[in-house]
C-alpha cells in the first residue's frame, strides 16, 4: 500500500508539474502596469508604422536579388505571396495587441493563451531572432558603406574590410555602427523614434527616386519566361523573401510606450504591412524588369538595375545611400524589440530582475541595452553571420505560427473576452497564417534546424533552471 501511495502520489506531482509549465498568465495581469517599472507613453501611430516599416524596408536589399535568382521574374509573385502569409499573421497581431496592450509581442501572447512554457521557448526565439538580425545587418551597412567610401576615394585596409576571425579579418564599421546604434537605443525611446522616422521618410524617397528612374526603362523580354524555375522556383523563392517582411510585429514590441495602444498598434501594423508590401512589388518590377535577372548581385540588386537603367551619378548615390538608412532602421529596431523582450520576461521573473532594470534618467532598459550592443558588436566584427540569416527566419516563423494559433485558441477558450479589434474570417486567416508558416519552415536547411535545436535545449535548461522556479504566476499567485 506504501509503495502504491508513493506511486500515487509521485503521479500526482508529475500531473501538477505539467499543469504548471503550461499554465496560462491572466489578460488582466498582462495589462496591470504597477506590477513593475513602467516605460514612457511617447508614441502615436505614425510613430509605431515608422518603427514597423524601420525593421521591414531594409529587407529588401539582401532578399531582392537572391529571390530573383531563385525564381527569376517570379520574384515578384513570392513578394505577393509572403505579403499575404503575412497578411495572416498581422491581422492576428492586431487582435492580440488591441487585448494585450503591452509590450512583449509573441511572448506576451503565448503567455496568456497557450502557457508558461510555450512563452518561454516563443520568448527565448524573439530574444534570437532580434539579436541575430542586427549582425548580419551591421555587416550589410558596412558593405554600403565602404562602396560609397570608395567612391571618393576611400578604402580600408583589406583587414578591417569583414568578418572573419578565422583570417585575422575583422569588420571594424559594422562594430562601431552597432555600438553607436546601441547608444542611440540606450538613450530612449523617443529618440531612437524620432531618428528612425527621418531615415524611414528618406528610405522612401530613395524607393521612389529608383523607382521613377527605372520604371521607363521595364522591357517586356526581361520579364518572360514569368518562372523559369517553375512552382518549386517561386515558393523557394516566397520562403526566402519572407525575411523582408520581419518586422511589422516590431510594433507590438513597442506597445507599452504608445499613447493609445488599443487604437494605434493596430493600425501600425497594418499600415506597416501595407505600404511595405505595395514597395516590394513595385521595386521587385522594376529590378528584374530592366535586365536579365541572372545578372543581378545577391547583395546589391537595386543598385545593378539603377546602373543598368541609367549612368547618372546622382541616382547611384541616392539608391546607395537609401541602402545604408534602410540597414540603419532595421538595426535601431531590431535592437529596440530585442531589449524589450528581455525587459517583459524579466519582469515576469522568467529572467532575473536586473534585465529589466530602468535608468533613472533615460527611462529604458539601458545597462541590458549596452550589454546586447556589445555582444552584437563582437558577433558583427568577427564573424560571417550571412548564413545565420536563417535562423532569424526559423525563429520568426515559429513566432508567428504560435500568434495565429493563439488568437484561435483564445477565441474559443475565451469566446467573450473584450477585443477591440477582432481579425476578419478568423478560422480562414488563424490557419491559413500557421499553415503557411509551419510550411515555410520545412523549407529551411538541416543544419539551420541543429542550430536551432541547439539553441533551444539551451533555452528549456535556463527555464528548468530559473525561470520555472522563480515566475510571477508561481510566485505571487497559483496557476489557474
């Protein structure tokens, strides 16, 4: 009898452990600021789509000319594609930020709706996705940078050109750029804001300027055959420019600084999601519609298609400096979501408190801001991370899998919980959304999906460790 009530009672602990690691964080708790230190309400809408369409834009000068490759002039179809897959998800984005008006994105969601350890493993993916997003970005500034240096005469020993340790090669511009970047971030909200918007607004003009300088030079021949590569061309091809549309979600990091979060957010995303999908297609014709698609650079598609349409200086100029503001803004706010990850975790006590310290004068999370800056930095200076780009995609997708999962589960767990905006057609955009994404992501590498694993384990230990044992939900109140 002892040993059966010990056995008895061991499955009863087992039951209450599982119960416990998928216990859900209350909407209310989400939503009650005194329970931590609280960020400045500094941002509106127009705000909130800069910072979306910062981390978006930029995308779309390493996806441009590898997309073309892959499915020839039927890049323009994959960026139609990927805009709907992420159509889906923002629409359910929006729903979950209209309830949940704090910062956190996908962590905060997952915490409400599908339980305290599919939030960590969401959370533990953002804090990788925004991290590692800044890295390669940094290099890709640098590469723009040293092509305008070059053009005034300017060219940095072949030593401090990239990353690439292994040589003794350093990339001493993507460091510094990140390190200035971080400072920036560090210094608030509406500062880094504020500087965003203006490089957003000149991302844009460069957009339109190439725009207005190619268009007349389209030529029919180019753009046939459509798919020379085929369906596989095209959606290997969707599954590769979908990185150009990371960072809508970027807004509903942002969520705890906005004036109005229930009403803005919403609309950042969507206009976010919106304009950089109509930019992406006009400029993908344009690209592949002025030469023969197998002649574009990976890395600097808009610029061969500028020189090819025309031998002005002042356009190349224009087109080059619009790639060194499209790669700045993608730092600034991938920076910007990755800290706020950390400080939303932290003050669920999944992370230690210090994570989520508050400077007194700046009023954001600037000592873990100086810290990510410098790891970056090193990772940006030292190492290739071009083919980790990857990963930010595996990471996102599986974010964004979860959120379109999520506003489901919520929607019939909790059929009358107040939403302020509700996703349209919600059975058709939640699966529709998680079935696109899961799909893309079968797509992806062997050994992209080792790194994550890896990468993963190490997240589920920190959380067996720590977060499980000290979180607010079993802390301060039993699980529901």
């Amino acid at each position: 009898m002892q040993i059966v009530g010990g056995a008895t009672r061991q499955q009863s602990g087992m039951a209450l452990a599982v119960k416990g690691i998928f216990a859900r964080q209350p909407l209310a708790w989400t939503s009650r600021e005194a329970d931590g230190p609280t960020l400045r309400r500094t941002l509106g809408w127009p705000a909130l789509t800069a910072i979306g369409l910062g981390t978006m834009l930029g995308g779309i000068f390493p996806t441009l000319g590898a997309g073309a490759h892959a499915a020839g002039p039927g890049v323009i179809l994959a960026y139609v594609l990927s805009g709907f897959v992420s159509l889906c998800v923002a629409l359910c984005y929006a729903e979950f930020a209209s309830m949940v008006p704090v910062a956190g994105s996908a962590y905060t969601y997952a915490y409400a709706t599908l339980g305290e350890v599919v939030a960590w493993v969401i959370g533990w993916d953002l804090i990788l996705e925004y991290g590692l997003s800044v890295a390669p970005t940094a290099s890709s500034w640098s590469a723009y940078a040293q092509q305008v240096l070059g053009e005034i005469g300017i060219k940095l020993p072949v030593w401090l050109q990239t990353g690439a340790i292994a040589s003794g090669q350093i990339d001493v511009i993507a460091a510094l750029i990140v390190l200035a970047i971080t400072l920036l971030v560090a210094v608030g909200i509406r500062e880094s804001a504020n500087v965003n918007g203006v490089l957003v607004v000149f991302q844009i003009f460069t957009m339109i300027v190439f725009i207005a300088a190619t268009i007349h030079a389209v030529h029919g021949a180019y753009l046939h055959p459509f798919a020379p590569q085929g369906f596989h061309g095209i959606v290997a091809s969707t599954a590769l420019v979908f990185y150009a549309y990371i960072g809508f979600d970027t807004v509903t990091v942002a969520s705890e600084e906005a004036r109005d979060p229930v009403r803005h957010v919403p609309i950042g995303i969507l206009l976010a999601l919106v304009i950089g999908a109509l930019l992406y297609v006009v400029l993908a014709f344009c690209t592949v519609g002025v030469m023969p698609y197998q002649k574009l650079s990976e890395g600097a598609a808009m610029l061969d298609a500028a020189q090819a349409a025309t031998r002005s200086p002042l356009i190349f100029w224009i087109v080059a400096l619009g790639g060194v503001a499209g790669n700045t803004t993608v730092m600034v706010t991938s920076l910007l979501g990755q800290i706020r990850i950390f400080y939303v975790m932290a003050r669920d006590r999944m992370l230690p408190p210090g994570v989520a310290k508050i400077h007194p004068r700046f009023r954001t999370p600037a000592m873990m801001t100086m810290i990510t800056g410098g790891i970056v930095a090193v990772l940006a200076a030292l190492l290739p991370l071009s083919d980790l780009l990857d990963f930010v995609n595996i990471g996102t997708l599986s974010a964004f899998a979860i959120v379109c999962a999520g506003v489901l589960v919520l929607r019939i767990l909790q059929p009358h919980a107040q939403r302020p905006f509700r996703a349209p057609l919600v059975w058709l955009f939640t699966i529709a959304g998680a079935a696109s994404c899961l799909f893309l992501i079968t797509g992806l590498s062997l050994p992209t999906w080792i790194r994550f694993g890896v990468w993963f384990v190490i997240g589920l230990a920190i959380y067996a460790i720590y977060g499980y044992r000290k979180s607010r939900l079993r802390t301060l109140a039993p699980p529901p």
